[in-house]
C-alpha cells in the first residue's frame, strides 16, 4: 500500500515536471502562456491547428472500463488520440494522469482532454436525488452537494460533468423525473444555479471546480405519455415561460456547456434545431458555451426522420448550432473534414465551435494543471464531513405528507418494528444514476435506527420483497408489529423503476406491499410509512392505512442516519413537494401552475380533479403559524413580509412560498405562479420574518413567446402560505418591450 501511495506520488512529481514549459527560459508558445487572456490563447493555438486537428476537439468518447483499475495499455490502443473530450468511465485518478500524459506527449499540439463524467447526485458519495434535494428548498445545501461532487470528481480526473439536469416534468410517468428539479421553472431556476456555482466554484478553474453542463437543451421532459426519447410539442410560449427559464437560469450562473436534448420539439429535433441552438442561445443569450449533443442524438436524427443518412445529419445537426458530438461513432470526425471540403460548411464555423471547446479548457486550467494527485480513496471519498453533508441534505429533502395524531417523532422509550423490503436494503437508497455509489456505502434504515433507539427496542422483520407476490414473510411483521408500540414501514420503487428509459405505466405501491400495510394496520398499531422513490406515486390507498408518511426519496449513503433522526425528532422534516401527487393515473399530466378553464373546472366523470397531496406540500413538527403579510412600496419595487411563530418547544426550518397571480394580463396566465421561497430556522416560542424584496418586472412580470419580459398596470395577488394580499402595478411601473 505505502509503496503504491509513494510510487502515486512521484508519478505526480513527474508529470508536474513535463507539464512545465519544455525550456523554462524560452518564452513559452503564446497559448501556453497563462499571463495572456483566453481569448489570445485561443487565437494563437487555432492558428495552428489543422482542420483535421480542429475537428477532433469537436469529439467526445468514451474511455475507462469501470474497473478499479483500468488497463492503461488496452485503451490506449482502442483509441485515436484526435479527440478533445471525453466520458471518463473511471475512477482511477493514475489512468487519467497517463492518459492525459498521452494525449499531451503524442499529439503534435499537446492539447489535453476535457474529462466527462455523469455525476448527477455525488460521485462516490452518493447524496440525495435532484428531485428529493429540490424539496429541500435549499439551494445553497444542493449547491454544496455539488462542490462535494465536483472535487470527488477532480480527483478522479474527470473536469465536467453532465449536470445539473434542469428538465421540466409534468408527467410522473417519466423516469427522468429523479433528475431534474421537479415541475416548476422558478424552482428549478434557483436549483439550477446553484448546482452550476457548486461544480465550477465561484470562478472557473479553481482547483476542484468541474465545467458544468446544463441539459437536456431543451423540452426532453414535456415526454408525451411519459415515454422516454419521444416526441414532445411545446407551444413557443411554454417554452419560454416553463421549459426554457431553467436553462437561461444555469447559462446566467457561467454554465460553461449544454447538452442538446434526444427529443423532437415541435417537429424540429432539439439536436438539430436553430431556434433553440442558435437563436435562443447565441443571440438571445449571448453565451460561449458549447453545445455537446447527448450521447447518439446526431446519429438519431435519421431515425427520427430529419436526415436521409449520418452525414447529413451531421450537416444538420452543426449548421443549427451543435457544436460537439458525444458518441464512440465518431461522425463529426467521420464527416465534418469533408463537408468542409466539399463547401457545404465553411471553415470558420468549424472554428467558431472549437473556440468554445477551447475557451472551457483554458478557462478551466487544463493547460496549466492538467493532472490530477493520486490521493488514497479514504482522502477522496465518503471522508466525514462528505457523509455529514450528505445526511443533511436527505433530512432537508424528506417530505412529511401525514401525521395523524402526532405520531412522529416516535416518543422516547417507545419499542418499534421496522418492517419492509426497504428497510434493510442500501442499494434501493442510491436511486440511479449513482455513478459510482456503491450499497455497501450505504447505512441502511435499520442499523441505523438500532443505532438510535438501541438494538434492543427495535425488532425487525422485512414482510416481503419489493415486489414478488410471496406473503409469507407476513406473519413474522404481524408478531414484530404485536410486540412493539409502533410500526415503521418501509415500501417504495426499486432503482430499476427509476432513470433514464424507466417510465412506468402504474404508479401505485405494488400489491404486495399495499398487503403488508393493510395487514399491519389491523394489528391496530399505528403504522409510519417511510417512503422510498424516484418520483411522485400514487399513495391514495397508501395513506389510509397510515397514521403517518415521511417520503424520503432516493436519500443516498446516510438515507439510514438521516431517517433515524427524523423518527427519532432530532430534526424536523421540512421539506416540501416540488412535484404533485396524482391522487390516481387518469390525472396524469398534472401540476399546479395550469392556465385558468374557461368554465369553473373541466371535472372526470369518475373520480377527483385535486391531486393526493399539492405542489408545495409538507408538513413539519411544529404547528407553524404564518401572519402579519405586509407589502410596502420600497425603492423602484415593493417589499413583502411575513412573519411565522413556532409555538412548540422544538426548532424547526420554516418555508415561505411566494405566489403572484396577475389578475389579467395580455397573456393568459397560470392560476398562480411560485415566484419566491425562502427557508430558515424557527426556535421554539420564537417569531421570525421573512422578507421578499420584489422587483416588479422580474417577480410579478410575464414573459411573452419570444422571450421578452413585459409588466402590465394592475392587480396582483400576493399569497404566502395561506395568507394573500394585493399589490397594484401603477402605469408609471408597467414594461412593454415593444414599445
Ligand atoms: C443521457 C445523458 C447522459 C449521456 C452520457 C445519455 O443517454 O441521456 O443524460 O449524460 O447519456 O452518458
């Protein structure tokens, strides 16, 4: 071992040696010369580069095997070194250092590789799914989260991610849900930057900062039926209202590249499609960014019936603005030279997306430290404060939808069963996209709460699988339930259930499960349902056999920790939904900031138009009062205050949800729209206020179907959990940008 770390260690030293100018007292290439500005670097290096050269930087592929130690020899030989960037399916920091060694010995330029990697929610340490950390209402904890993921992935040697995912989902059914930050463009805004700050650091280049990259650019989770790589149809100004504010939110925090989306939008594939790549980004936006096709999305437009053959989609996937390509086929570097040559593109568009590609590997230092130390795993990951942080944001994230009765946090001293096929299970609490999470890493639910309320009070009997038909692991929990005060069930969605081409046709509990809640809840204990799952389900048998229902998502390493101490009281869940809950599938497409019908309700003949439980939902321990709603002209805006009491002797984290609703307007807008939130502590027998300072256009104003932000004169409502007030717009404020 201590041989490996010192043979690791001088391997660095010399790869510092050969990073540095090859003459130190020759005056280095200018584009080697950090002293310079990017923008000159970039000049001096694309003078010399050759349009095959160029062209490789337009190419992302995959390199690394997922092994703990990847055979250095073997890849090398399966790849041309004419590639800019890469997926770096490893973790094996000594094979990216010689890979990089490579890459910057043997290619005439010595241009290292940008190093990709798809880190959603923690490389190793695995925290909370995007969509359960959006409950969290804490965009600052994600944001750490996200700088916890970004060093781990530094030194594994990858300097770009492929996040935050920031598509907007009305539809459960999808199973990207898990992604992305949930049904809302403003919730999704503030989370999306705040993860792009929390990979690239307050400047790109910082030593454990990633290049972020925002995707899928754009309208992938408008998914029709909630199927995966369908088409989708957006109306221009839902696209600028709901699925484009997230992207324009990420691009504005520095973002330093997007990924173009698999899906047609509105008949024109968002790979290939210049309203979105080129108008919308370049000018509208004005952004450098590049654009990287997701993985195949070139190839898939003759699949999709946009090109007759992968050269010509090619054409038409670059001439509409992508810059780059990820997929092993290599068509950019297969046909880009020669449409070039032929004149069906020129070269300065060629040279127009390397700049980008470029710009993001000077920006982010790769020149200068190209190489990553060789650190033990122990120093890498999971290290104590990585775990700390990672519980944080899964208490933060649990949504507490039922508490009959006060039934949590369980009283001390109380003898609890912990039953369910959840319960002891760590690989169902990484949720997909773990990268390289790993169950063993977890601390599952019930060696936890032994840990928390001592071995002795806690009997466990998982009842079922999650999903097999098999009953007769029910008689055990029927006795642990009989000899206990209260039940603690854990049920839920698989892993599997969840992810990228994981859409589901019902989203109820599987039968077995709704058996063994039943069955419990006659044993007359009350039961507490701790929900683990990727997206909203449908809980409307669920609920009635519960006296309580904690969802707890896809939590991550310290799900168990974070769960123990919820029951338990230590924290308080504050959460809150950022999807809505269907009460049944015949709802679905469902979320809250719908237009207005032209009758009061378009009502179902057989069932509810109100969803189970609400976007904006969750409930905490203390009985939180909200008054006092005040709004006062302040400056060239308002300022609105609320305040919030906690009557109990407990302190909790109280939210405040902001919601505008424009009386008319000469668009027609949503019933309400969440425009604020803000979250902090209570005492216990404490008052606080929060406080929205409101600028008028950007909180109470629209945007129309081109992008353009107007504010009308009139009456809005203001409303903060459960209070309202209204606001009048006088002519002297309002904003019309076609004037
Ligand atoms: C996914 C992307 C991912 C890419 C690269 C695709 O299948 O849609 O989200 O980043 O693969 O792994």
């Amino acid at each position: 071992m201590e041989h490996l770390k010192l043979s690791g260690l001088f391997s660095i030293f010399l790869l510092a040696l050969t990073a540095l100018p090859t003459v130190a007292r020759e005056k280095p290439l200018p584009y080697r010369d950090s002293s310079l500005p990017t923008e000159k670097r970039v000049d001096d290096l694309m003078k010399r580069m050759t349009l095959h050269e160029k062209v490789g930087q337009l190419m992302t592929v995959l390199l690394g095997s997922r092994r703990e130690h990847e055979d250095f020899d073997k890849e090398r030989r399966k790849q041309d070194l004419n590639v800019g960037t890469y997926i770096l399916n490893s973790k094996d920091a000594a094979f990216a250092n010689r890979y990089q060694k490579a890459l910057i010995d043997s290619t005439r330029l010595g241009i290292p590789a940008l190093m990709g990697g798809d880190v959603i929610h923690g490389r190793v340490t695995t925290y909370q799914i995007p969509l359960g950390a959006s409950c969290s209402l804490n965009p600052d904890l994600v944001g750490r989260a996200a700088s916890m993921a970004a060093r781990e992935m530094r030194l594994c040697g990858s300097q770009w991610v492929y996040g935050p995912m920031v598509d907007i989902c009305h539809d459960p059914r999808w199973g990207r849900v898990m992604e992305g930050y949930g049904e809302d463009a403003y919730v999704a805004s503030r989370f999306s930057a705040a993860a792009v700050r929390g990979f690239q650091g307050d400047k790109p280049g910082g030593r454990y900062s990633v290049a972020a990259c925002l995707k899928h650019y754009v309208g992938y989770g408008a998914s029709e039926a909630g199927r995966d790589y369908v088409p989708t149809d957006i109306s221009r100004q839902m696209l600028w209202d709901t699925y484009l504010p997230p992207f324009e939110a990420g691009v504005k925090a520095g973002a330093a590249s997007l990924m173009s989306a698999f899906n047609i939008l509105s008949g024109v594939p968002a790979s290939a499609n210049p309203y979105t790549l080129t108008e919308v980004l370049r000018n509208k936006w004005k952004t450098d960014a590049f654009v990287v096709s997701d993985y195949g999305a070139v190839k898939q437009l003759v699949r999709q019936g946009f090109a007759r053959n992968p050269k010509e989609a090619v054409l038409r996937g670059f001439s509409a603005g992508l810059d780059a390509e990820i997929t092993d086929e290599r068509y950019y570097g297969k046909y880009l030279e020669e449409l070039v040559k032929e004149g069906s593109l020129s070269e300065k568009q060629i040279d127009a997306a390397v700049r980008r590609v470029l710009k993001v590997k000077f920006d982010f230092g790769l020149f200068e430290n190209p190489y990553v130390e060789e650190l033990p795993d122990a120093e890498r990951f999971l290290r104590p404060e990585d775990r700390e942080l990672s519980r944080a944001l899964a208490e933060e994230s649990f949504v507490l939808l039922k508490n009959e009765n006060r039934v949590l946090p369980l009283s001390a001293g109380a003898r609890v069963a912990v039953v369910g096929p959840f319960a002891d299970n760590g690989a169902d609490m990484l949720g997909s996209w773990a990268s390289f999470g790993n169950k063993k890493y977890v601390t599952t639910i019930l060696r936890a709460m032994r840990d928390r309320f001592g071995a002795d009070r806690i009997r466990y009997a998982q009842g079922c699988e999650a999903e097999k038909t098999d009953t007769s692991g029910f008689a055990a929990a029927r006795t642990a339930a009989m000899e206990s005060d209260v039940v603690v069930c854990c049920l839920g969605e698989m892993n599997k259930y969840t992810g990228e081409n994981a859409s589901r046709y019902h989203l109820w509990l599987p039968e077995v499960q709704e058996q063994l809640i039943e069955m419990l809840a006659a044993t007359g204990k009350p039961v507490v349902v701790v929900l683990t799952n990727g997206r909203p389900m449908i809980l409307t048998e669920t609920v009635k056999h519960c006296a309580a229902l904690l969802d707890i998502w896809k939590p991550g390493v310290e799900a168990g920790p974070a769960v123990a101490r919820t029951l338990a009281g230590d924290v308080s869940p504050s959460g809150r939904l950022t999807m809505t809950f269907p009460a049944d599938m015949g709802q679905i497409p469902i979320y809250y900031n719908r237009r207005r019908p032209a009758r009061k309700s378009g009502y179902y003949k057989d069932g509810t138009i109100e969803p189970l439980f609400p976007f904006g939902y969750g409930l905490t321990y203390a009985d939180l009062k909200y008054d006092d709603l005040r709004v006062t002209p302040a400056g060239n805006g308002f300022e609105a205050t609320v305040s919030v009491t906690n009557p109990t002797g407990r302190s909790v984290k109280a939210t405040a949800m902001w919601y505008v609703s424009a009386e008319s307007d000469r668009i027609a807008r949503p019933e309400r729209e969440l425009r604020y939130f803000d979250k902090q502590e209570v005492k216990g027998g404490e008052t606080v206020t929060f406080r929205w300072t409101i600028d008028p256009l950007r909180d109470l104003g629209y945007v129309d179907s081109d992008g353009r932000h107007f504010l009308t004169a009139g009456t809005y409502t203001l409303t903060v959990e459960g209070r309202s007030t209204t606001i009048t717009v006088p002519e002297t404020m309002a904003v019309d940008p076609s004037e």
